[in-house]
C-alpha cells in the first residue's frame, strides 16, 4: 500500500493530539507501521503513547549540537508506535517555526524507519502563526489533511478558515472529523459542514469522560480501556482513515452561512 | 521628482550597514553585529580599516530558533575583556530582529560598566538612512547624543534621502553603473579653461570622511592654476565647518581645514559641516547668485547631485562622484562631464591627511607633461 502521511488541523485545545494518538493506537493494533511526529513545541502528542513518560525532542539535542541518530530521537510507544518530537524554544523566545523547519530537516535525514512506514501523522498546533508550522505540508511531506471540529460556532470558523489555506497551498482536504463537544445537532451541523465545503465527514467521536482520565494516567483509550465506546469509534475512523483515497480542494462557506449553519 | 513607491533593483548598502557607520562617527569602540556570521562583511572589514572593531554574535540554526541572548551577553563581556571599550554598539539584524531579539536583556545580563548603544535595525527598510535614524535615537536613549544633536541629524537625514530619491541612487528602479569620462580628457579639458583665463569655481560638497579625497581634487585645480599664474581665477567653496556634527566628523574637517592651509589653499566660502552635504545646495546657490555668477566653469565633488542646477544654468559643469551608479543620474541634470573616483570610500578610511585622488593625479602630471612640452 502507498504510505499515508496525514496532518490533524483545527482549532486550539480542540483535540488534535488525543485524536491523533488514539488513532495511532488504533492503527498499531490492526499491525499497521505507525509513526507520530509532534510538531508542537509543547512536546505533548506522543506522551499517551509511552505510559506518559516524556521523550527528548530533537531541538533538545540539536540544541546541545549534538550529532543526532535516530534512536536518539525515535522512541518506541504503544504496539510499536515510533514517536518523535519536534520540541522546540520556551514561548516567547526565539522562532518555534524555523525550529520545526530544522528539526524535519534533520528527522528525514537520520532516520531510515520513516519510509517503512505505513501511516505518518504529523500532529500540529492548533494556531498556525508562520511559516514554519504548515512546513510539513509546504515540503510535500503530508498527502493527507484532515480537519477536526466540533459543531460550535468557533472551531467550525477555524475549520473554514484552514479550508481557505489549504484550498491557497493546493493542498486537498481528506475529510471532517467531528470531535464532539455535546452541542445540540452536532452530528447534523458538522456534516453539513463537510458537505458544503465539498468533503465528508469520517468519523464522530463522543466527548467521554473515560478519555480524559485515560489521558491523565499517561495512555491512549486504546491501551487503557480498550472496550470501551469511545475505543471503538477511534478504530472505526482508523479504518476510515487507512482506506480513505478520495480528496478534494475544498471551498470554504461565507461568514454569514457558517453562522446560519450553528444556530 | 520620483515616484514615491518605486522598488529599487540595484544594489544597495542595507540599513544595518548605515547604522554601522554611524556608530563609527559616534566613537564607538566596538560595534557588535548580532546576528548570522557573514552578515555586512564588507562593511565590517572597511570599519575595522577606519579603527573600530566589528564583530558577530555569529547566530547559527540554534541561534535563530532558541535566540541568542546568552551569546550576546558573553560576547559584550567577552569584548570588554579584550579590546577595553569606553563605548561598544550593537546592531540589530533582520535574523536576529525576525524572530523578536531583545537587545536591551543581555546588555542587562552583561552588566558592564561601559555604556551600551543597542540599534535595533534590520535590512528591510527601503530607504537606508533609516538605519542611521535608529542608530541615533538609540544613541540619544542612551544619553552618547543629546535632543538638539538629534533633531539636527533627523532634518539632515531626511533631505539626504530626499537628495538620493530627486537624483541619486533612489531615483529609478535601476541604475545601471558607469564608470564615467575619461580622467585625461577631463583633465586636459579644466588645464585648457584655466589657461585660457576662464573662471573656475570648485565645490567641494563631500560626505564625511569622503572629504579627505576630494578635497585633493580642490587642491589639484588650485595648483595648477597657480602653475599657470591665474590663483585669482579659482574660488573654491568646501563644506568643513568643524563645529558641527558628530566627534568623528568634526575631526575630519579639522583635519582637512588644516591640511588646506599648510598647501596654501584658502577656502573662500565655507558652506557647511561634513554632515551637511544634503542641505549645503541652497547655500551655494544663493553664493552662485550673489558673487558668481560670472563664473564659466564649476568642478563639483563629492555628493554633486545635492547642488541645484537653477544657478550653474550658465556654466559647464563637470562633476566628480564615488559612485558609479551615479554618473547617468549626473547627466540627466545637466552635467557636461562625469569622473568617477573607483574604490575612493576604503581610501579614506583610517587616515587623517588629504589623500591624492585620480583626477586630481592626472591633472598634475598633464600638466606637468604640458609645461615641458612647451619647454622643448
Ligand atoms: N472526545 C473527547 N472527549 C473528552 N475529552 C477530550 C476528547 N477529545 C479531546 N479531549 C480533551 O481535550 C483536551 C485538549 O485536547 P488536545 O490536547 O488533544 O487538543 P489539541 O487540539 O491537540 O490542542 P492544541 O491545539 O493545543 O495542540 C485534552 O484534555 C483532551 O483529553
Ligand atoms: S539577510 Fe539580513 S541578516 Fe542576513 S546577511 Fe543579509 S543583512 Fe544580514
Ligand atoms: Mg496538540
């Protein structure tokens, strides 16, 4: 199978990397090659892959000007999950951006795992304030973009707002996931929503309690509770994801009809 | 007059660059360039020839995304040590502005006793007399400079860079550069007026320490017409007033003033200080129109496009730049001859005497070869 390398976008805190974690999981169970490149400098995408235990990024030792290898900063999680982290400057200081331009740069060039991969996700911040986060995507080293909203009015205006980015860098949208935050006609909203941008909703994960607590305790739900509701609807939108092939450029709906959309 | 908006494709000094120099006329010691290895080696180089010491935090890929306050502190401590300052600078670059450096924090962490100009300045301002604004408002923060220095040197800078936009270097979008009227024929050309008892009017108009080659163009024509008996035809007009502008630049005319009367060369009208080039144009209009007017020939050196051609109308006027991108921009004002001293700027660098120019050779050796001609 051709090797997917997909990025999550959407707004700030909405659940990016607990989703893209969960589906990492997810994909590892079903024995699929899996690597998770946390492209925030916050460092927090791969921690519920490894019993919360945090790994050095690779700005860390770049930092140090150490001459990285790869087992320096590709660490086995979960099932086998290569994970990598990005790292990058405390906030307010230095460029997070150019960090992340470097750091890729290095990734590709020490590490001989990344194309046996079958599935790479780049877990991005929510806010994307320069050139150096959509970096991974301006490289061409993302062929895949998903979108992940609630059904509120904000996260939906960032997701309508990243289709008109996408739709500038000619970058085709995969598809809507919706990660709920129990607003009434969710489903309903977010689906319209995918439709008129001319994409589709994969998948609608419920705002559970279970995946906090699994969060906190340093796992995926997939690890922790594997039985659980929410763990089955992650493994649905794996399976969404692995055998997704259609994408398009999406347009993205005017102000007033996002509004319409919410109310 | 030019558009205001035109982008300008040629080649430039960057503002970094301007506020290098000027940290140089403030007397600093030491300038430090914070930022990428490489950035203004040029320039650093030349101003290391003119005596102060330019050196780099040398940012690299670390530096430009964990910043390099650290490096910046150690340095400043570093170069107390080594070079015992008694005023350092640091400029500002457009990798070290870009991603948000504080200049102020590590000359905080450095804690010296000497006092620090911090220039927050990068390469992207389209006109580069802004870096020379920003190194001196700098300068006046951190009290080197006072208010009425500052605001002499804010009207300055304006009409500089309006001087460059109306016929200079910012005048089109590109120039393309020359290098200008053979030496000889223009030499042969002013030999030839003075002889013929034409009246000869030099104008010396140079910046800073440019001065210290023109000047020799000044004292050239004055020999020579003294070899040919007609002295009482030259009057020569120079912009060295020493009681205005920076420590630096006063000094320069100083020491042009001094060396012009040891060679016996009396400057008639003195039209301003060495900074003043931008404005002395006015001025020497007005002199042109008062006592002048007679003259058949002017020979203007220095920033000639800063002189108004309204009072020249009548005489051949034949000029003398450092700049080969001036010389068509010369031309289109009126100027019937254009001589570009190559590499004049490095020459003047680091010396405090009048240095002979090209021109001001040929003209000697003219008429050398002319009177022993004549002789035979
Ligand atoms: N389906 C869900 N049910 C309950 N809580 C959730 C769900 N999805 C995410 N969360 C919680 O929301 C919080 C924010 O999630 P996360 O850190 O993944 O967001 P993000 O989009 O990656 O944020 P950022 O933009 O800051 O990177 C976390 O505490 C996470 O556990
Ligand atoms: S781009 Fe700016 S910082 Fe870089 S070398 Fe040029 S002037 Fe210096
Ligand atoms: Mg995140």
């Amino acid at each position: 199978m051709e090797q997917k390398r997909i990025a999550i976008y959407g707004k700030g805190g909405i659940g990016k990397s607990s989703t893209a974690s969960n589906v990492a999981a997810a994909c590892a169970d079903e024995g699929y090659k899996v690597m998770i490149i946390g492209c925030d400098p916050k460092s927090d995408s791969s921690i519920t892959l490894l019993g919360g235990k945090r790994i050095q990024t690779i700005l860390d030792l770049l930092r140090q000007k150490i001459d990285v290898k790869e087992e320096d900063i590709v660490h086995e999680g979960y099932k086998g999950v290569k994970c990598v982290e990005v790292g990058g400057p405390e906030p307010g200081i230095g460029c997070a951006g150019r960090g992340i331009i470097v750091a890729i740069q290095r990734l590709r060039k020490v590490c001989k795992s990344i194309d046996d991969m079958d599935l790479i996700i780049y877990d991005v911040p929510g806010d994307i304030v320069c050139g150096g986060f959509v970096a991974p995507i301006r490289k061409g080293l993302v062929n895949e973009a998903y979108i992940l909203t609630s059904g509120e009015y904000m996260p939906l205006y960032a997701a309508n707002n990243i289709c008109k980015g996408l739709a500038k860098i000619d970058t085709p949208l995969s598809g809507i996931i919706c990660n709920s935050r129990s607003v009434t006609r969710e489903e309903e909203i977010v689906k319209k929503f995918s439709e008129e941008i001319g994409s589709k909703l994969m998948a609608f994960i419920p705002k559970e309690q279970i995946v906090q607590d699994c969060e906190r305790d340093g796992f995926s739900v997939l690890e922790k509770a594997p039985d659980s509701s929410v763990a089955g609807v992650y493994r649905e939108l794996a399976h969404a994801i692995m055998s997704n092939d259609s994408s398009v450029l999406p347009s993205s709906l005017e102000d007033e009809r996002l509004r319409e959309l919410t109310r | 007059m030019a558009e205001k908006d035109i982008s300008i494709i040629h080649p430039r000094p960057s503002s970094i660059v301007a506020a290098l120099y000027t940290l140089r006329d403030l007397n600093v010691d030491v300038a430090i360039l914070h930022g990428p290895p490489g950035c203004s080696f040029k320039h650093a180089r030349l101003l290391e020839e003119d005596g102060i010491h330019v050196v780099t935090t040398a940012l690299d890929e670390n530096g430009f995304v964990f910043g390099g306050r650290e490096e910046l502190s150690t340095l400043l401590c570093k170069v107390n040590e080594m070079f015992n300052p008694k005023l350092i600078g640091v400029v500002g670059t457009c990798a070290s502005m870009i991603i948000g450096e504080e200049l102020s924090e590590p000359v905080q962490d450095a804690n010296l006793d000497v006092p620090v100009i911090g220039v927050e300045v990068h390469a992207g301002y389209p006109n580069n007399t802004k870096g020379v604004l920003i190194a001196l408002e700098s300068a006046c923060d951190a009290g080197v400079i006072d208010d009425e220095e500052l605001e002499r040197q804010k009207v300055l800078l304006e009409e500089a860079t309006n001087v460059e936009k109306r016929h200079g270097a910012a005048s089109k979008e590109y120039l393309v550069p020359s290098r200008g009227d053979l030496k000889y024929k223009v030499a042969e050309k002013v030999i030839n007026y003075l002889k013929e008892g034409k009246k000869c009017l030099t104008i010396m108009n140079a910046k800073k320490e440019t001065g210290y080659m023109f000047a020799d163009i000044t004292v050239a024509i004055n020999e020579v017409a003294e070899q040919l008996g007609v002295s009482d035809n030259v009057i020569n007009m120079a912009n060295v007033d020493d009681t205005l502008g920076l420590p630096r630049v006063r000094h320069h005319a100083t020491s042009i003033m001094n060396d012009f009367r040891e060679k016996g060369i009396e400057i008639h009208e003195i039209i301003g200080g060495m900074d003043e080039y931008p404005i002395t144009g006015e001025k020497v209009s007005e002199l042109i129109a008062e006592k002048y007017n007679d003259f058949d020939f002017a020979v203007i050196t220095g920033v000639p496009h800063a002189i108004p051609m309204d009072n020249l109308q009548n005489m051949d006027v034949i000029s003398v730049t450092n700049g080969p991108r001036q010389v068509y921009p010369l031309k289109d004002m009126g100027h019937s001859n254009v001589i570009v001293e190559i590499d004049l700027h490095p020459k003047t660098l680091g010396v405090s005497n009048i240095v002979e120019s090209e021109f001001g050779a040929t003209m000697r050796e003219l008429t050398k070869d002319m009177q022993d001609a004549e002789e035979a």
